[in-house]
C-alpha cells in the first residue's frame, strides 16, 4: 500500500515529468533562427523562398506582411534568413538579407 506521503511524491514526479518537456517546447517556439545559402527558388505568388546551403541542404521558408526584405532578393544570391518555426511546423521568414558578395569572389575589373 501506498502512503500518502508516497503518492504525493509519484504525482509531484509526474507532474514535473510531463511539464518539463511542455514547458521547454514552449521556450524554442517562436525563437528566431538563422540559415544561409543561395536562392534558388522564389515565389511571389505563394510568398515561398527556397534557399541552398553551402552543405548542399534545401530549405523552404514562407514569407508573409510582416517579413521584412533588405537587399533585392532573387535567384542565385546569397542570403541570411532569420525565421521562426509556428506550432505545426512551418517556417516563417521574418528577415530575409541580401548578402553582400565577398570581395575575393568579385569578377576583377578590366583596366
């Protein structure tokens, strides 16, 4: 038999048991996260960006009113995006940066 001293303790560790992991996903969510690479896709029309990391890793954000833009983003350029993952997995841009092109990969200039 259990004493109540007992129970009280299995239902304390229980409790702490599934809240921990609740309250831990609850922390990540809405963090922002960072990932680089090219575009390599861009629709306008379903606010969807498809970037490449140097690792050769696809990703596909959403974007909405709220994402801000700074550079002129379109195919082959390298860019950050800053995102947010929602409570059904989709991720969201909330900045998407145009990367300046490093200066030892510019084309020289012909004198």
């Amino acid at each position: 038999m259990m004493t109540h001293k007992t129970s009280l303790l299995l239902a304390c560790a229980l409790t702490f048991g599934i809240a921990v992991p609740v309250w831990a996903a609850e922390k990540t969510a809405g963090q922002p996260t960072q990932e680089k690479g090219t575009i390599t896709a861009w629709d306008g029309a379903a606010k969807l960006v498809t970037i490449k990391s140097d690792t050769g890793k696809s990703k596909s954000f959403a974007w909405n009113e709220k994402t801000k833009v700074q550079g002129v983003a379109k195919l082959g350029e390298h860019v950050t995006v800053s995102y947010e993952t929602d409570e059904v997995g989709k991720t969201w841009a909330t900045l998407i940066r145009v990367d300046p092109v490093p200066a030892a990969s510019k084309a020289p200039r012909e004198q």
